[in-house]
C-alpha cells in the first residue's frame, strides 16, 4: 500500500539588495542587521512572509522616539523596506499559486457510477500534496506539530466518565458507583497502546465465533465461573476464546431462543421478523450468543451492560463483531428515544426489577414499541423455589403486578422465563383503578430525546406521534423505506430520503473502491483467517458519528455489506434518531464533547461526514484535537477514519493526523469543491515489555 511521504522543504531565503546612496559605514550596519533577519527567516519561512520582528534601528525612529512612516518617498530606508515587502509579496503568490495547482491534481471522487477514481499518478499527487502540506504545517511551529504521547500501560482499557473508584469517594453506592459521570477534565490526553500479545481480530464470520484472549481484560477464571448461559458457552483454548456453534453448550441457546419464540406464539425464531420484531435491546447479555445466534435470522441485538473493569460483557460482545455499548439501569435514562425497540430481553442480567419502586421497569416501558415484549429469565420467576422462599415469593409478586398496572399482558411463564407484551392501545392506561400504578407523564416530563436524565416514575412515549404497535409496522427489510406519512412524522419528504438514499450508494462504492486495494494489499491473509473475498468481509463494526437519516447503514446493508453500524446522532445536530431506529437500525445519542461508552480497540471504521462543520457552528464547545484522540481510542489498529467535510476544515484536520500518527491522504471531491474527504488509518503500534 502507498503512503503518503512526509518530506521536509528547503527553507526560503528573503533577502535585500543594498543601497548605493548609503555610506559605507551605514551600509555595513544594514547588511548585518539583514543577514541577522535572514537567518531568523531560514528557521521559520512562512513567518517571515507575514511578520517583521527585526528590532528598530536609527533609521527607523525619528527623534522624538515615535517610529516614522516607513513608506515615505524619498528616504533610503523606504525603498529598503519596499523591496522586501514586494520580496514577500511575490512569495506568498508563489505559495498560493502552487497550492491551488496542485489541488488541481489531487485525486477525486466522482459522483458518477464509473469509479475511476484510481489514476496512474496518483502517488505523484499525493506526495505532492503531501510535502505542500509539508509547507503549510512549518507556519505552526514546532510546538503546533509535536507528536501525541502514548498513554501509560495500565490505561490500555481506559475510558473517561467511567471511574468507579472516583464515584465511590463522591459517596455513589448500591450500583450507582458504576454509572457515567464526565468530570472536567476526566479525559486524557493521551494516545491508548493495545495489550502486549494484541492481535488483530479475525475477520468476520469466523472472528463471531473465536476471539484473541489477549485482545480482552478476561482471567480463566472469569471463564470458567460466569453465571449466565451466554456465559457459560465459552471455552478457553491456549491463545482463544472460542463460541464454537459445534460445542454442545451452543444448543442451550437455540433451545432458548425457539423457547420464547413458542412463548411468544410463534413456530420458532425464525418468525420473529413476521411478527414485527426486528431490534432487539439485550440488557445484561453474557457475551453476546443470543444475539450471535439470531443474527443469521436478521434480528439486530445489541448488548448493553454495566461498566466492567474485567470480564467485560461489552468488551466481549463487540470484540466478536456484534453490537454492543455500555448502559446502565441504575440511575438515569438510556440515551434512545421513547419507544425505539420491539423486544427487550434479560436473561439473569443482575438487575433487580422490584427496586426503586418499579422504575426500572418504567423505563423498560419507555424505550418499549406497542405490541413489544419484555421478556425475563430468572431464578425469581420459578414458581416451585418462589412458593418455598416468601421473599423471592414478594419480590415476584411486585414485579407481576406492576407489569399489570403498565397495561402488560403476561403471555407466558415457563421454568423460569416469563414474557410480557407492552399494550397496543392507549385506552388501556385510563381503564385503569384510580392510583393504582404510575401515572402518565406530562408534556413537560415526556421527553422523546433523553440524555442520561434521572430514571422518570411515570409512563413515558404516551404523547409521541411515533405510537405505532410494531404489528402494524412493515416489517424487514420493507421497514428500512419509510412511507410519506412516516416521513411526514419527521418534517421530510420521501424526495429527500431517496436522494439521501441515492447519494450514499455512490458514496459507499467510492470508499469501498478506495479501500479495498489498500487493505488487501497489506494483508491478503492474515494468520487463522479463511481465504477472503473482497471486499466483503474486510470491515465488521462501524461507526457512524453523525448519522442523520441512517444512509450510511442503508448504503452498506443495500451493498450486502456484512456489517453492522452504530448510528450516532450528535446532540447538537438534527434530532434524526427516531427516524433511524424506525427504519430498523441501531442508533444513540451522544455529546462528542465526551467520551463515547465504549471499550477502547472496538470500531474498525469511524465516519464522519459534517461533524467537523456541525460542531464549528458550536463555536467548538471543545477542540478538534479531543475528537480525534477520542476516535483513536475507539479504532481499532490498522482500522480507517473516514471524514468528509468542508475544505478548510479538512486541512485543519489534515495537520492534527501527524500529531496522531495517522496516515492522511486528503481527497477532491470533483462535484463539490467546497468539500474535501480525509481518509486515515491508525498504525498497529505494539507495546514494548518494560
């Protein structure tokens, strides 16, 4: 694979002739005091083209101490200067002129079908453009272009706003010490090392079944002691952790999952899309194997779970190229919009539904579709070991109830699972006995668009226009096609969504057609990998900074992609969220001021198009160096950057890539020249032994 060269540039001498009506004693003074300014010049060029910090001299100040005019005709020392401005002058033509040449001949995307975006002189440009970027990046000074350190070995797993040891010392407690709290100055600014022994995960499908041991924080006893079914499927071998679907464990969850599908009323599993479900929220979910197991049946399940210093359910989950995030139950509301999933299920996910006093499961109810089902296993629901034990028999009873009181019908109860499904009507909650469960929020207290609020001990989604029960839904992949009157829901037309469908086709064959040859260049086939096929399977988890209507996802599922995209909507940005959730995608909101809630090394591709312009128009709430570095802890080595923004911010961001390490190439665009792209990857820097 080519990269970019990075090349010093010859510095540019700014000299004067001398004056012939100078004495020769005044003459000499001036020669010197040029050859001092010159060699000031030869360190930092560009400087010399804008600035002049020479110290005055005699000729330079009348008498009164007050500088005089250094333009006035007639006096030697106005010619001098003159000669040197038109000097710099010329110079800075020079510059300009070779700069916009040169973009000229940088590469380009065309917004046309052919693809020819690879041209023989490609490395010429590139390296051309390089070494003007070179040019550009000596105005900074030294202190602008120093490289970012690497942070300490015991950060390897580090990610700001979660800090249990600090909730702890600010009196958090009974599980609240795990929840996320941005501190001022929690992040660090630093550049996180993967593990000693790191390897690159394998490619997908094999990398959902094997994962590398020392890509995660796990013991063996981790292993070999975890309580859950999910859990309890995995087998340490030597350098692996292995979900292997021919271990005998694995028909646990296959017997599980055709169990609720039989609950639900259904023949098995592969039903669910027929019954409207299609998302999936798995509170607590092992290691992800529900999830991998009815990914092949187009169910979209993402894991959520506790920050974990070791053993991470999360790290886990995402390392075998399923979607997972760190949430939490225990204080505040999940970051999606009311009613965003068709099926929330707890498998033994440690949260105790009857505490504080139903709002877990209030909060259930919010992010809960109509017509949707919660369904619960645990040893609480069991009947026989309830009947010998009061108080699980109480807690049980709460839960049971309250359900009720949410307008929950109670489905099924086998051994120890139980299914619910959330009402489909309104009319339900007023039929109601008088004070009997939570009452319904108010406007006021009925956010769509929460961001880590206080749990809420009243019925949310009730005013939404979204309240649509998921039978009456299309069901996938018809889902992911809005209708107009949907789209009317979110002041759009079905024009703009086709356009926006229609531009990213394009633009994902033009990445695609970018980045195959790079990747498969530099590993054709890396050790334990199958032959590949490119360029199917060369990406797996994919984040999307600022998701919009979701075409990203849509351009990549549409191309058969094998990925899977965490769509992330910028809280300063268009509240487009529930758009893609209704569309049958994942998605979140977040402030990228902090830091995403996730592991570091989980992404392999981050996009950002317009985030740059969207966060400027904040008057940048913070620096685009702390996105960058927050980026870099979420990539994964070897995985790619994507950014497409306006020009000048792209050559902004072009100069931060050097402090990262990154390799930049910078773009064209050939149907709009106010836009460029940046594309990136993050070297694969190992950790030295100390």
């Amino acid at each position: 694979m080519s990269r970019p060269l990075h090349r010093g540039v010859p510095a540019i001498r700014v000299t004067s002739s001398s004056n012939g009506l100078l004495d020769s004693q005044v003459k000499e003074q001036i020669e010197k005091e040029e050859l001092d300014r010159n060699q000031s010049s030869h360190r930092f060029p560009f400087w010399s083209l804008f600035s002049d910090n020479s110290p005055l001299t005699k000729y330079d100040a009348t008498d009164n101490g007050f500088a005089s005019d250094p333009f006035i005709v007639g006096t030697p020392r106005s010619r001098h200067r003159l000669t040197i401005l038109l000097l710099k002058s010329s110079l800075v033509v020079i510059v300009i002129l070779a700069l916009t040449g040169s973009f000229w001949w940088t590469l380009s995307i065309s917004t046309s079908s052919r693809g020819h975006i690879f041209h023989s002189s490609r490395r010429l440009q590139e390296q051309l453009v390089s070494d003007l970027w070179d040019i550009g990046e000596l105005s900074f000074g030294t202190s602008r272009m120093k490289e970012i350190e690497f942070c300490p070995g015991e950060l390897e797993n580090y990610i700001p706003c979660f800090n249990v040891s600090e909730n702890l010392d600010s009196g958090f407690s009974d599980g609240n010490e795990y929840d996320r709290v941005c501190r001022q100055g929690s992040r660090q600014n630093c550049l996180v090392l993967p593990p000693m022994n790191y390897k690159i995960p394998l490619r997908w499908p094999t990398g959902r079944y094997i994962i590398w041991v020392a890509n995660v924080k796990i013991t063996g006893q981790e292993v070999f002691t975890s309580g859950s079914l999910t859990k309890r499927m995995m087998m340490l071998e030597e350098e692996q952790i292995s979900f292997r679907s021919a271990s005998l464990m694995f028909d646990g969850v296959e017997d599980y999952s055709h169990q609720i599908a039989e609950m639900i009323g259904l023949r098995n599993e592969s039903n669910f899309i027929q019954a409207g479900i299609r998302t999936i929220l798995d509170i607590g979910c092992g290691y992800g194997s529900f999830g991998a197991h009815l990914f092949s049946e187009q169910i979209l399940t993402i894991c959520i779970a506790n920050y974990e210093s070791s053993g991470s359910q999360v790290q886990l989950t995402l390392e075998r190229g399923l979607p997972a995030m760190i949430g939490s139950f225990s204080s505040k509301q999940l970051p999606h919009p009311s009613l965003s999933f068709d099926l929330l299920h707890c498998a033994r996910c440690g949260i105790d539904w009857d505490k504080n006093d139903g709002s877990f499961l209030i909060e259930v109810d919010r992010v809960l579709r109509p017509g949707g089902y919660f369904v619960w296993t645990s040893p609480l629901i069991n009947v026989q070991s309830s009947l010998r034990n009061k108080e699980k028999q109480k807690r049980w009873n709460f839960v049971r109830d309250f359900a009720e009181n949410l307008c929950w019908e109670l489905m099924s109860q086998q051994d120890e699972t139980v299914v619910w499904k959330k009402t489909s009507k309104k009319t339900c909650y007023n039929s109601r006995i008088s004070g009997s469960g939570p009452s319904i929020c108010s406007k006021v207290q009925d956010v769509e668009f929460p961001y880590y609020r206080p749990l809420q001990n009243c019925i949310g989604g009730m005013h939404s226009r979204r309240w649509v029960p998921i039978e009456e839904r299309a069901t996938w992949p018809s889902r992911s096609n809005l209708n107009p009157s949907e789209l009317a829901l979110y002041g759009l037309h079905l024009d703009e969504l086709n356009e926006d469908t229609a531009n990213y086709r394009i633009i994902v064959r033009n990445y695609w057609s970018l980045l195959s040859p790079l990747i498969f260049s530099d590993h054709p086939k890396r050790p334990g990998d199958e032959d590949p096929s490119p360029p199917y399977n060369m990406l797996r988890n994919v984040l999307d900074m600022n998701a919009r209507y979701g075409g990203l996802n849509a351009a990549l599922l549409e191309a058969r992609k094998s990925v899977w995209v965490m769509n992330v909507v910028p809280t300063t940005g268009p509240k487009y969220l529930p758009l893609i959730l209704d569309r049958g995608y994942f998605g979140v909101l977040h402030d990228w001021c902090e830091a995403f809630p996730t592991y570091p090394r989980t992404y392999d591709m981050v996009h950002a198009e317009g985030l740059l312009s969207l966060e400027s128009s904040q008057h940048w709430r913070c620096t685009m160096l702390d996105i960058f570095t927050e980026i870099d802890r979420m990539l994964r080595p070897e995985g790619w950057i994507i950014i497409r923004d306006a020009a000048l911010l792209i050559d902004s961001a072009r100069v931060l890539t050097r402090r990262l390490k990154w390799e930049a190439r910078v773009i064209e665009i050939e149907s709009n020249n106010d836009e460029r792209l940046l594309i990136c990857q993050k070297p694969f820097f190992k950790r030295q032994p100390s």
